[in-house]
C-alpha cells in the first residue's frame, strides 16, 4: 500500500512464494555496491514489477529509459548521462530497469555492457 500512495503506477500485487524469495534476492543485490543482476524469464512474469517492488523496498530509485519515435544512440546517450548524474554526482542509490523490448539500437547493448564491465562508456562525453 505505502508503495502505491507514494507511486504513480499503482501495482496490485499477489506475492507466493517464489516471488517474495526473488524480491529479497534483488534487494540484496542492490544493496551491494555496483550490484547487478539480469533477470530471464517469461514476458508478463512480473520481472519488471518486482524489481520496481526492490526498489522501493531498498529506498533506491528505478531508472528506465522511455522509448519515443526517433530514439536513437544520442537520445539513449543523453539519458545516461543523467542516469550518471543521479549516481555520481547527487548520490542517490538508482537502478538501471532496461528490457529487451527497450533494444532500438544494438549499440544500446554495448554501452550496457561497458557499464557493467567498466562503469563508463567510451565516448560518452565527447
């Protein structure tokens, strides 16, 4: 409840048990530093609901990119840098939430992967 008053995407949520051990598996993992995780599954098995429910639950903000007609690598550039701001220069505990569907470009999955390899992205800010 706390979550849906504080949200503007209200979640109505059924927990069992296999996914409340996965919700307490991402909220460990965001709480280790520079912890990541890829979750694998079915569309429309509440991967990206209890990921945001982790979130909330670990006081961390959810950061997803919105597709719009002419995404392209510059647009997705731009909204790394300020997923880096919000990281690097205010602080603040955020999660990177990308999907499959979320792929415009296949360059977007390499400067994913340099993230999680190095933390940067090569020509990011030039």
């Amino acid at each position: 409840d706390e979550y849906n008053m504080t949200s503007t995407n209200a979640m109505n949520l059924v927990f069992f048990r296999d996914a409340i051990e996965h919700v307490s598996r991402l909220a460990r993992v965001l709480r280790q530093p520079r912890g990541n995780a890829m979750l694998v599954g079915v569309g429309g098995s509440g991967k990206q609901s209890l990921t945001r429910f982790a979130c909330h639950m670990s006081d961390t903000e959810c950061f997803q990119i919105e597709l719009k007609r002419g995404y392209k690598l510059t647009e997705f550039r731009e909204d790394l840098k300020s997923l880096y701001k919000k990281a690097g220069v205010d602080g603040t505990p955020v999660a990177f939430l990308f999907t499959d569907n979320q792929i415009a470009d296949e360059s977007f999955v390499e400067d994913v992967n340099n993230i999680l390899n190095s933390g940067e992205v090569p020509g990011m800010y030039t």
